[in-house]
C-alpha cells in the first residue's frame, strides 16, 4: 500500500493555518458622529496591515538518486574535494562513481490568505490651523445671479447742505402760459407831486390879413400862452427862446397863392424845415424838431433876463408868386378872428445851462 505523504503533509498545515485565522467582520470601535467642521484634522492612526498569513510548508526533499558507476580507466574531471581515495570502495572500482542526480525541489507551499484590513481608527481631535499657503489668487469668478432685494433701511439724518454750484445757462424762454384771471382792483394810491410836461412852451398867432414878399417873415399879433424861457413882443416875426434843447416847432397859414416857406433860425433857413403848397386859396403846414444850443444865443433882445437869444420866424423863402396874401375870412365864413398864421414852439428835452 502506497501512501502519499506529500498530500497528508499539505493538508495538515492548511487545516492548521486555517485555526490561526482571525476573521475581522466588523469595525472595532463605533465610529462618532461628526463634529463642527473645524478644518481638516489630523489623519487618523494607521493600524497597519493585517495579520500575515502563515508560511506555507516545504517541499518534501527529493529521493536520492542512484549511486553510478563507471571504469577505471576513464577520463573526467574530479572536484578538488573529490578524493577516490577517501570513498570507500563499493564495487570493483577502484574510484569514487559519478554523483547521483539531485532531487527535485519540493513545490512551493501556497501563500496565505492576507489578513482583513483593521478597523478604521477614531477620528482624532481637530488639528491647529496650518499657516496660510502662499499660493497665488485664483482669478476672480463670474458675478453671481442678484438675490432679492432687502428691506428698506431706517432713514439716516439729513447731511450738511452743499456749496451752492455755479449757476447754469439760462435756458430757452418757454411758450407764453394761458392769460390768467384780471385781479381785483387794489386801493387808489396816493396823489403824486404836480408834473410840468414842459417847462417853456409860447403860442404865437396872427388874425390880420398880410402881403407878404419874397424873403419877409410874417408879423404875429399876440400869443395866446407863454411860460418859461421864451417870449414874444406884441406885431413882430421874432419868437424869441434862452434855453437850450430840442423843441417841437408848428406852423400853418392861410395863402391864396401856391407858395413856399420856411422856419428861419437867426436869419438863416433850417434845412429841415421847409414846406410848400402847389395850389392857392388853401392852407399850408409843418411841424418839425429843432435843436436850439447855447452858441445860438447870439441875437440881442431886451425879452431875455441875458439880454441875448435865439430867435426863430417864419419866412416866404423862394415861393413863385412876386407875394403871397395871408388871409382865413375872405369867402370863407364871417366869424371873427380868424387866425391866418400861427406857431407853436414847445421845449421837448433841455439841454445843460453853461455859464454866459
């Protein structure tokens, strides 16, 4: 009966290595709840590996082989510790035989099974926090959606008024409103002071028929009003005035002839005032603006307090006819007087007084 040793020898180190087997199924120690996350703490104990298997068991050492033999005379090479000499004799051979083949190694016994990894550790006490790394700043990420807008806060106190600005251009005049409602009528104000439109005004006129000539003024009878610097002696041309300043002249007349006057200053005609009548039997009549200054105060008369004046009459200047007759009454109506000529003169605006 044959035995198979090597089979028997196998299965007693797996029986035995099954023995020293510890089988972890579950952790040893219950894992806590998870604290306030206060950073990452250290890492938790390394429990290492687990157990090793056991070593498995060594081949069976291989038989013997056969010891050999060979003839003395033979040629081979013998080990330096090889001594014929030295191994006894166990044939005819006078030499040690060949050495017998080594055994074969016996197969190498199965690895054990690795052993369970342990139990993961308690997670140990939050670590300090590291020092802040030197890392470079990410860049900056994409704006996020706008949340909800809060509620109104509390109204903080009024600041201190601002320096007033630089006034801006003034802007384009707008449309004229609506005309609103008239007011009532306020209260009558009181009487202002006396007004004297002008200070010196004269009316001269003349009620007398005439025959004037060519270059003769006509005569005035009288003035109907006088007042300030002027005057007028009673059937003479001359208007006499004193003041300086722009004054408002108007003459008319009654012509039967066509003819052509003028209003002389000092003997000399204004240019500006000469009129004309193409026809007879008609009236003829200007009004101008004249102004009179001090260095026309040049005509001596006894009707001004400086003994000089200005004197202004009116004169046929240049008409066709040899002379004009100046007369309102005839074939006209019966009512007496009748002015045939007359002129106005009425100060507008005085001129500064200069020392005579």
């Amino acid at each position: 009966m044959l035995v198979n040793f090597k089979l028997l020898y196998t299965h007693r180190i797996y029986k035995e290595n099954m023995e020293h087997t510890v089988l972890f199924d579950e952790p040893s120690t219950v894992q806590h709840a998870r604290g306030t996350d206060n950073g990452n703490g250290n890492d938790g104990q390394n429990n290492g590996n687990g157990n090793n298997g056991y070593t498995g068991y060594t081949g069976h050492t291989g038989y013997t082989g056969c010891t050999g033999y060979h003839d003395h005379n033979h040629d081979h090479n013998h080990d330096e510790n090889d001594n014929c000499d030295d191994t006894p004799i166990n044939d005819d051979c006078n030499c040690c035989g060949r050495d017998g083949r080594d055994g074969r190694d016996g197969r190498d016994g199965r690895d054990g099974r690795d052993g369970r990894d342990g139990r993961n550790g308690c997670r140990g006490p939050p670590g300090p926090r590291g020092v802040p790394g030197c890392g470079h700043h990410g860049h900056t990420g994409p704006t996020g959606p706008m949340g909800p807008m809060g509620e109104t806060g509390f109204t903080g106190p009024m600041g201190e008024t601002g320096f007033t600005g630089p006034m801006g251009e003034t802007g384009f005049t707008g449309p004229m409103g609506e005309t609103g409602f008239t007011g009532p009528m306020g209260e009558t104000g009181p009487t202002g002071p006396e007004f004297n439109w002008s200070p010196t005004f004269i009316h001269a006129y003349s009620s007398t028929a005439q025959t004037i000539a060519t270059e003769a003024a006509i005569n005035f009878d009288s003035y109907s009003s006088i007042s300030g610097a002027c005057g007028h002696l009673p059937n003479t041309p001359q208007v006499w005035v004193w003041q300086p300043g722009s004054y408002l002249v108007h003459v008319n007349l009654h012509h039967t002839e066509p003819c052509q006057f003028s209003i002389f200053k000092n003997s000399l005609t204004d240019v500006h005032s000469i009129f004309s009548s193409p026809t007879g039997s008609t009236q003829n009549s200007h009004t101008t603006i004249i102004d009179i200054l001090q260095e026309d105060f040049t005509e001596p008369t006894t009707v001004s307090p400086f003994g000089v004046a200005c004197k202004l009459e009116l004169v046929n200047h240049t008409s066709f006819a040899p002379i004009i007759q100046i007369d309102g009454v005839a074939g006209a109506g019966s009512a007496l007087p009748d002015t045939t000529a007359s002129m106005s003169v009425i100060l507008l605006k005085s001129f500064p007084v200069m020392p005579m």
